[in-house]
C-alpha cells in the first residue's frame, strides 16, 4: 500500500484475525514506529483510525490497546454478521459468476490445507477471510471492508470468551454454503450462513469473566487453619475482650481497623 498509515492499520488486522494479537494487547506507538521504520504521528493515524473501525482503544495515560468486547458487545457483533452477511446472500439471488466461484472454491481448498497444517495462524486468518472473500465475489467491497472489521472483533470475541468451535466445521460450513451458491440456491445458501453464525456464536464461554476480583479474591481469602484442640487460650481472650469491654477500654494495636488483614477482609 502506498499509504503508510493504510498499511500498519491493514497489518494489525491481518495479526488479529490471524490470533497473533490478543485482546487487551498494548500497542505502542514508538515500537510500531521503530517497527514500520516511520514517524510516531503515522502511526497515531493509523491507531486512530482502527479506534473509530472498532477494533483498538486509547487510554489517555495507559496508551492503545487491543479491545476486549464485553458480552453485550459480543451478541452485538455476530448480529450484525448475521444481518450483513445473509443479506448479502439474498442480494446475490440472481446468481454468481463463474470467475466468482472459482475463487471461492480456491479459497475453500487453501482452507482445508491449514486445517491440515500446524500453522494456527494461517488457518484462523483463512476462515475469517472466507467472509470477506464472499462479499467481494458477490459484488459488494463495502460490505466486505465492513465485514473485515467485524470478523476481526468476533475473532478478539473467540479468543477472549474461550470458543470452542472446530475449525474443521468452519470450513464444512463454508464448502455447503459455496455449493449452495453454485446450484443456483440462494434460500439454502441463507439459512446454511445463519446457521454457521449461530454454531460459531453458540460456542463462546460467555460467563467466563463474571467476577473481575475472583482471582485477587481467592488469593487473599484468610488460610484456613486447624483449631487448636486446647480451647483454653480462647475463653481467656474471650474474657478479657469481655472485661476490656466494661471498661470501655480501648482495643489494643494488634485489632485495630488499620491493620492490614483488618482492612482487606471489609474490602473483599
């Protein structure tokens, strides 16, 4: 690409797509300068522009970063594939051309021959890509752009809420959906894509990050420890808690509310 901005914003797609950044990653603006061999305002324009497609964040103090969709933002995304893309189809009811098809099936077979690599990267990229490929072959770069960013967001939304969709049923939904098309079956071609979305859709973990503090909660929970079998070190506490009571003493240093174990059990 001619422009500089076009191709780091391109190249930090293609890496999300193809699961090599990773939601909430940080992208620093001197390392991806050093690493295009540009200017920082570059690559601020490049960021900026990924920013308003949805697929990084800036914090002003933190930086860019990665997004991490939430759960709502997960539902959202794959309707709107789901709206676009069987959209798409019905649009195309007239049918698809030859050279069309023929590089939807050269898709398809790249496809199948990651699946049977080892290269993750390569095979994650592929299966998303087929739906921009099918909006490109039906006619319609815009949607295709649209669908690109998309993708890209629903492939953060897999890795972030665990999917356990297989990649091979990715590409057996593709090839049924390509061969739906070829017969001239547009009706099929719609239902088998809803149908797709919704499998990929219904994969996702999306309870996994329900507590944000379980983790910090579970590591500083009090130890469980095993009660002394002689109880008599405890009615001498409780007595003298009691007569410092009547008192109205005050309490010693070791059971004020500044002590840390204190303070962390009224904050958890």
């Amino acid at each position: 690409m001619s422009n500089p901005a076009s191709e780091i914003s391109a190249r930090i797609v293609e890496a999300v797509m193809a699961r090599k950044l990773a939601p909430g990653a940080r992208l620093g603006e001197q390392q991806l300068a050093m690493l295009f061999d540009c200017s920082r305002t570059i690559v601020r324009e490049a960021l900026t522009r990924l920013a308003a497609r949805g697929i990084v964040t800036v914090s002003a103090r933190r930086g860019w970063f990665v997004i991490e969709p939430s759960e709502d933002e997960a539902r959202e995304a794959f309707e709107a594939r789901r709206v676009i893309e069987v959209g798409l189809i019905r649009s195309a009811a007239g049918g698809i051309d030859k050279q069309a098809l023929r590089k939807l099936k050269t898709h398809l077979q790249q496809e199948k021959a990651a699946i049977k690599d080892t290269d993750v990267g390569a095979r994650s990229f592929l299966l998303g890509d087929f739906h921009v490929c099918l909006a490109e072959c039906l006619g319609n770069t815009l949607l295709a752009d649209t669908l690109r960013d998309f993708t890209a967001r629903t492939t953060l939304i897999a890795m972030l809420y665990q999917s356990t969709h297989d990649a091979a049923q990715s590409c057996d939904d593709h090839v049924k959906i390509v061969e739906a098309l070829a017969r001239g079956d547009a009706a099929e071609a719609e239902a088998l894509m809803a149908a797709h979305i919704g499998t990929v859709q219904s994969a996702l973990r999306l309870q996994v990050h329900t507590d944000p503090l379980a983790q910090l909660r579970d590591a500083l929970a009090p130890l469980q420890t095993a009660p002394r079998a002689d109880k008599t070190a405890a009615q001498d506490l409780h007595t003298s808690t009691a007569k410092r009571r009547s008192r109205k003493a005050p309490a010693p240093a070791s059971a004020t509310p500044d002590e840390p174990s204190t303070y962390l059990g009224a904050l958890l």
